[in-house]
C-alpha cells in the first residue's frame, strides 16, 4: 500500500468518525426537541410548577437554573482566573507545581455525587446553611474550578511568547503586559472554558439534590431584597433546579401530565443552553475586537 493510498484510507476514516459523533447530537438534540418543543408554551414558562394537578410549568426551576448558574461563576471564575494566571504565569517548573496539577486534575475527576454529599455534610449541616443556592453553587464551584483553570492556563500559555516580550520591552511591567496584552489575546479560549462549565451548571443534578434541595418555594418576583425570605433574589432559599426538576418529575412525578412536563423542561434546558453559548460567544467577539483593535 502506497502512501497516497494510505492516506486518503485514514482521511476517510477520519470523516467518517466526525460524521458518527455529528449525527450523535444531531439524533439527541432533534429527539428532544423534537418530542419537548410542542409541550412548551408561555404558560409553561410562567407558570409554577404543580406537584399533584395538571398543567404545571417551570418558572421558578428555569430562573433558579440561571441564579444559580451566575452564583457559581461569581464564585468560581476570580478563583479559576487567578489560579490560571499563576500557573501560566508565574508558577516554576518544579513539583510543586506538578503536584497542584495533578491536585486540579483529580478533582475534576470526582463524581457528583461524592461533592454533593461533601457539600451537605460540610455546608448543610455543619455551616448550618441548609438547602440554598449558595450551598449548590459552592458545590458547583468544585466542578467548575479544573475545567475553568486549566482552560485558563492553556489559553494562556497559547498566546505567542513575542506578545510579551514586545509588551515588557515597551516597559510595561510584567502584570501590565498580562492583563493588557495577554489575558485579551487569550479571551477567546477563556470563553470556551465558561461556556463549557456553564453547561454543566446547567446539566447537574446529582450534586444539587444534596445542596441545593429538591423543592421550589414560592418567591416573590416583585421583592428585590435579596435578604427577605421570600424574595426571588435569596441565595439562602431551597431552590429546585431545572435538571433536578427533570429528575424528580421522571422518578417520582404524580402529575397526570408528568412525561409532557418531562419533554418540555428538557427541550427549555437544551434551548437556554444552546442560546447561552451563542450570547457568550457573540459578547467574547465583542470583547476580543475591542480590547485588541481586531477588525
């Protein structure tokens, strides 16, 4: 076998796996889709949701997802961002830095469900915060953290070593040359990294059930007092996620219309997903052209 032939075996092997996992989400978005998107209706967006009659929505699980989402990366991205700088930047190549890799890398490898437990132990009974959105976002942060830092790093370390040599020969001090050089020519793949780990903000369950809570309390939307109990801004409320929400009414929803409330939340949790990547992505090539004079 000639090297041409061999060539063009491997290229169409190689399309031919990009088509297999292409097809793979085209199969898993339509279906879902496909069976939710009829069941979805503004009176499903606005609506509470019911625990015994028909006819209830998502309102208060879909904006506790959002809440949520913007707690963990209030907490989360300084975190991610600063220790990404270090790494990249300023940690030497020795063992101890080996060893906070290696700590970033193991845990990303935790289950869910073992931070979820922690969580409960740790803030729910022993913090005496009870179920709330900030005990499930501080549980989150443990997710977001790896994925956040080392996508930080590695979009940092992308950027071409002559970018800072020209900003420290300018006489630009080396955190200068980082914040207004680096960091801006490396947005793009920090935004990847957010868009990634709010996706599984978005997604996970398993750890919210024991942080966050399974119930949805009602809120007032009128009370901007976020320390009032019954305001929709209290981080220290039980607050029932959309994916937890889809959980709960697939294993122990009563409703008569259980499976249409199923369809709906799911195909709502994959629409809010995918608009959140395309505005994240608009707003990252705003920022990019601003912040570095690129047409």
């Amino acid at each position: 076998m000639n090297s041409k032939t061999s060539n063009n075996i491997a290229t169409g092997v190689i399309y031919f796996l990009v088509a297999c996992v292409l097809a793979i989400l085209v199969f898993l978005l339509g279906y879902i889709l496909i069976t939710g998107i009829p069941h979805v209706s503004w009176h499903f967006l606005t609506s509470a949701a019911q625990s015994f009659a028909a006819g209830g929505g998502i309102r208060d699980q879909l904006f506790n997802s959002m809440y949520l989402l913007v707690l963990t990366l209030i907490i989360s991205f300084p975190i991610a961002l600063g220790s990404g700088i270090y790494l990249s930047e300023y940690a030497p190549d020795n063992w101890v830095t080996g060893v906070i890799r290696t700590a970033v890398e193991v845990l990303s490898s935790l289950p869910s469900v073992v931070v979820g437990l922690f969580g409960f132990l740790l803030f729910v009974v022993n913090f005496h915060m009870g179920f709330s959105i900030l005990a499930g976002a501080i549980a989150l942060t443990f997710f977001n953290l790896p994925l956040l830092t080392r996508s930080i790093e590695e979009s940092l370390q992308d950027v071409s070593e002559l970018q800072r040599e020209a900003g420290l020969s300018l006489g630009l001090s080396r955190w200068k040359t980082i914040t207004g050089i680096v960091l801006p020519a490396a947005l793009p793949g920090i935004l990847t990294g957010i868009i990634l780990s709010a996706g599984r903000v978005f997604g996970e369950a398993a750890a919210l059930i024991y942080t966050a809570g399974q119930s949805a309390p009602t809120v007032n939307y009128g009370d901007w007092n976020p320390m009032d109990s019954a305001s929709f801004l209290n981080f220290m409320r039980p607050a029932e996620t959309l994916a937890v929400h889809i959980w709960k009414v697939n294993t122990e929803g009563v409703t008569p219309d259980a499976a249409a409330i199923s369809s709906g939340a799911s195909a709502v949790l994959i629409v809010v997903i995918l608009l959140f990547n395309l505005l994240a992505r608009m707003l990252g090539r705003w920022l990019y052209k601003r912040m570095t004079a690129t047409k």
